[in-house]
C-alpha cells in the first residue's frame, strides 16, 4: 500500500474535507483527490463518504486503522532514533467520564515524560467504536469481545450506588424507597448515553419508569449536582464515600448497586509507549476497581 494514500485517508477523515486535508499535507485537493482514488481502486471498494464532514465507509475502517498504526510506529521510531529533546509520542485513548474523573487521570500522570495522551471521552458502551473506527488506539470499555485487530484484557468491576442527600430522601422516600416513589424523584443523568440510573431502575420495577431527570454532562459537576439536592443518582466510591462519611450524602436503597466490568482493549500492534500506557492502566486498575 502507498503510504501517503493512507496519510492522505487520516487527513480526510481527520480534517472533515478534501481541502482541509490537502492544506494540513500541504498539497492540492487534486492531489489528495487522486490518492484516495487511487486507495479505493486498489481496495476495491468505497472507503471514504464525500459528506461534511467526510467519514470512513465500514471497509474505510479498517484502512483508517491501519494509517494510524502506521503514523504511530512512525513517530515513535523517529522519536526513538533522532533521541531530540523534548520528542514525543500521543497516544488517543478513549475512556468514559468517570473512569478519567476519578483514577485513570492519576495512572497518567505516574508515566514519564515523553507521551502526550488525546483523551476521547464517551460511555463505557461506546469508547470500543472509537477503537474501531481507528480513532484510538486504546479503549476502556465495557464491550469485552476484542475489536478486530485489538486485544481485551479485563480490568475489574466498577461499582455504582444510588445516592441522595438526606434532605432529598426525607422529601422524595418519607416511606421508603417504592417504586411509587422512584417513578416521580427527580434523577440526575450524565447524558443521553447513560443508562446507569435506568438500569438500577429497572432492577427495582417491573415496569418502566421515567422520572424526572436532570442532564448534567461533567463528572464532576454530576456528582456536586447530586450532593447540591438536584437528584438522586448512582455514584462511584471516588465520587461519594467522602461526601457520606461528611453525611452530604447517603444510600438511598442500602445494599442496591450497579455493576460495569471495564476491559481494557489496545491495538495488537505494540508500542513501548502504548506498553507503558497500558501497565499503567491495569496497575490502577487493580487498585481502584473490584
């Protein structure tokens, strides 16, 4: 394969037009024009969608996967070889919220200098279509069948229960957690992905619930959202044990909790900086998850 046909894909793909592409390759559209033509012929198939922006086709993916593996190998060799000062390798990783609010921002932060990490944040159901897709090379998951080309490794369970403040209780539960009850409180929600509230919910009921919800799409602003009496919501240890010892928060169904097994899945092809990355993870893992 011609390698600038496969830089001319990620530049595609990467920058959402032809132009944009050819400008940051410091060519002419024309140019980047022919060579995904001529990328396509010699699949022999459609791999990039002329839209706006421009995307990767299913075949496109794989192609797209392979141009980044690629660039990766380049410039971590180059780093390697020239030994310049100041070099480094990125490594995109895609994560949910929580997991980089609360332990995975610390496991980073233990590596050396030289790795600059792109941090793709989405929902633990989501992260492995960006390592599909070739946006990343890493992924924290919950999806643990290993995306083509990719490796799975299970990190742990990460624990969720539904917390409240006390004044939220005593006026939403006075008597008890019914489902009655949890059909009117108000919720909180990170966003339009995340069923983890519902998942709780349907555990609790028969039949399907739909209370009010708030939609707070911060980590951290969730949790204080939580804390500050807007809603009831499940929390990890990192996010509520403070707040509860303190009593700004307590259980609200004692013993009740959510479950997600995260798996860490990572390109087969192997870096010393995507090595590095992934021990860190899984140590931290080991720590923080169950």
């Amino acid at each position: 394969m011609d390698l600038s046909q496969l830089q001319a894909l990620a530049a595609v793909v990467d920058e959402g037009s032809f132009e944009a592409a050819a400008a940051s390759l410091h060519v002419t559209p024309s140019a980047v024009s022919q060579r995904i033509k001529a990328l396509e012929q010699s699949a022999g198939q459609v791999l990039v969608r002329r839209t706006k922006p421009t995307a990767t086709t299913g075949p496109g993916e794989a192609y797209l996967r392979l141009a980044r593996q690629i660039d990766a190998l380049v410039h971590e060799t180059t780093a390697v070889s020239t030994a310049v000062e100041g070099a480094t390798v990125t490594v995109p990783i895609a994560l949910s919220a929580d997991s980089m609010a609360t332990w995975v921002l610390p496991a980073l932060a233990t590596l050396p200098p030289g790795t600059c990490f792109d941090l793709h944040r989405d929902d633990q159901s989501r992260t492995a279509d960006l390592l599909r897709s070739g946006t990343v090379m890493a992924a924290i998951t919950s999806v643990d069948e290993p995306v083509q080309g990719c490796r799975s490794h299970r990190l742990g369970i990460s624990r969720y229960r539904p917390m409240a403040t006390p004044a939220f209780v005593d006026r939403w539960f006075a008597g008890g957690v019914t489902v009655d009850a949890l059909a009117v409180a108000p919720m909180v929600v990170f966003d339009r992905h995340d069923d983890l509230q519902d998942r709780y919910l349907r555990r609790r009921s028969r039949r399907r619930l739909a209370p009010p919800r708030h939609h707070v799409p911060a980590s951290a602003d969730f949790a204080e959202a939580v804390a500050l009496g807007l809603g009831w919501a499940v929390l990890p240890p990192e996010q509520s044990t403070a707040r509860e010892a303190a009593g700004v928060l307590v259980e609200l169904d004692p013993g009740a909790h959510v479950d997600v097994t995260l798996h860490w899945q990572q390109w087969t092809l192997q870096t010393p900086a995507l090595e590095a990355v992934a021990t860190a993870i899984r140590d931290a893992a080991a720590q923080h998850l169950i």
